[in-house]
C-alpha cells in the first residue's frame, strides 16, 4: 500500500495503523530532533496531495483484513495537516469502522478555524507544545517564517475551545534544552493555557537531525513529571511490541515503516522471535535476507541503540 503502513507499536497508541497522507518531506518546521532529518524546503499550503478515494480505500482494505489494531492514526511525512480534505477522511474512516481515529501534529496550523473545523471528529489529537518560550520554540523547532510561538500557542487554546476529543499534548524533552527547571516552568504556564487532558512526554531515542540532541537522564525525566503535573496528568507512555504475525511480506511491511520512521533493531528482532517462535536460525536467515534486499542500512547511536532506516538515507 501507497499510504497505510503497519499496525506498528506506539508509545501512545498501542496497535496503530498509520495513514501517510503527505509527500515526504512536507512540513512547516524543521525541529532538531526529527526523525525524517531536515525540512529541505518548507511547505505551509494545503492541498490534498494525493486523491483521498484512494486513500480511503486503502484504510478500507485494510480494516477488513482482520488485523488487530488498536488506533488508526493519521500521520504525515511532515505536517499532517497540511492534508486539506483529512476532515473528510476522518468522517469516512468513521463511517467503515468503530476502530478510534488519532492524528498527529505539531499543531503548526490549530490557528486557522478550516484546519480546527476538520480534526473536530477525530477521536484523539496529538500536537506537539515543547516550548514555553519564543527563543526556544525557535531552536527547537525551528519554523517557517512567520509560524510564531504566539501564533502556535494561539492555535492550540482556540482548538481547546472547541475540541470536545481526547487533546494528548506531546513534550519531546531533550537534555540541556528543555529540560531544566526554568523551561519546564515556562512550559507549564503555556499547558496552563490550552488544557489538554493529558501531557505524553516523549524522548528521542531514534535518529533525529542534529547529533547533539541527547536524551534526558532521569533527573530531567523526573523534574518533567514534577513540573508539569501540577497543570496536567503526565503520561511517559510504555512502548508495546512490534506486531508481524498477520503480515503477508515482511520485506514491504518494514520498507513501509522504515520509510515513516527508523526501527529498532531490538524491537524488529524481538517481533521475528515472537513470529518464528523456536526458530532462532530462520530469524538470522530472515535478517540476511532483509539487509540483503538492499532496501535498507542500520545506523548506531551513542548509546549502541541500532536502528533501520532506508539505504537511500543521506
């Protein structure tokens, strides 16, 4: 499929079955920590990329396939709302089954009302808020001209006002950035604002675009949970397991998910463990033979953490 990849296993969502709707890489930021690497030319008008019948019929082929998944979640190479016409396929996704739909932003376009009015139906909205200050919305996630703080924390009260859904706000907490006691403050004040029903802290543990971005050590993690309780329930959501039983080529399956985001190698492995259960010599074959298609590379952080991202990554 073009634009349905998974169920992958989501920190937030359990089981979900991802909707790409956008071109990579389409979006109005350039955040130091994402993992589709660098925004070469930003992208701030909507239009429906790809035709959405065909995209549709691909969520409808796939929930009725049997699989079990837990969230269907529209994502984007980018900036997911940059999709104009995901209102509609949020209703018609509805309409074919009662699976709860998710979409994720970064919450760059909540200041236009066309954009709030078409997330209204969606069961769960996930926007990113990482800063409480202008000078480190600008460094982290670095915006297209003219998508200000002001702006960006204006978009998500005013979706607040009408949004009668589950708003899971997102904090990526980085070391030595965000998370000190002065900008978790300055982040709190601004989840002060736009009330969202809970607060996922979320950490860079794959691959991102600048190679000082470094994880929290628990002392940061721990002031987070601190800080920004006080305004909000705080989620550090647990990453469920890699599902690959139900799939029917596992070659594409992991071409579509790593052409998303990187994979794990630990948490690929440990789904072909669960897949060919006592079979631990047909696993090794099968990662061979993966590695072999040439469709992918494995890349190490610092931390010894292996992932797999397409052979064609720069």
């Amino acid at each position: 499929m073009k634009h349905v990849f998974g169920p992958v296993s989501s920190k937030r969502l359990g089981q979900s079955l991802g909707v790409d709707v956008l071109p990579p890489k389409s979006c109005t930021w350039n955040c130091i920590y994402c993992q589709l690497g660098k925004t070469r030319e930003y992208v701030t008008e909507r239009r429906e990329f790809y035709p959405r019948e065909d995209i549709l019929e691909e969520i409808r082929q796939a929930v009725t396939d049997s699989v079990a998944v837990d969230w269907i979640t529209f994502v984007g190479s980018g900036e997911t709302t940059l999709y104009k016409g995901i209102g509609w396929l949020i209703r018609e996704t509805k309409r074919l089954t009662s699976i709860p739909v998710a979409v994720i932003t970064n919450g760059s376009l909540l200041s236009e009302e066309d954009v709030r009015d078409e997330l209204l139906e969606a069961d769960a909205v996930l926007p990113s808020l990482n800063a409480g200050s202008p000078e480190l919305f600008d460094r982290i996630d670095r915006p297209c001209p003219g998508f200000t703080y002001e702006r960006h924390i204006e978009g998500l009260v005013e979706f607040r006002k009408v949004y009668r859904g589950k708003l899971w706000v997102e904090v990526m907490l980085i070391a030595g950035v965000n998370d000190t006691a002065d900008a978790l403050q300055d982040i709190a004040v601004a989840l002060e604002k736009v009330r969202p029903d809970t607060v996922h802290l979320v950490l860079p543990t794959r691959p991102s675009t600048e190679s000082d971005v470094r994880l929290p050590a628990d002392e940061g993690l721990a002031r987070a949970r601190l800080v920004l309780s006080q305004v909000a329930t705080v989620v550090h959501p647990v990453k469920g397991s890699m599902n690959l039983k139900n799939t029917a080529d596992i070659i594409e399956t992991v071409t579509a998910i790593t052409r998303r985001h990187p994979l794990q190698d630990r948490e690929l492995r440990h789904a072909l463990d669960e897949l060919l259960p006592d079979e631990p010599d047909q696993v090794e074959r099968l990662i061979v033979r993966l590695l072999g298609s040439g469709k992918f590379k494995t890349v190490t952080l610092q931390d010894g953490e292996i992932y797999w991202v397409p052979a064609s990554d720069s």
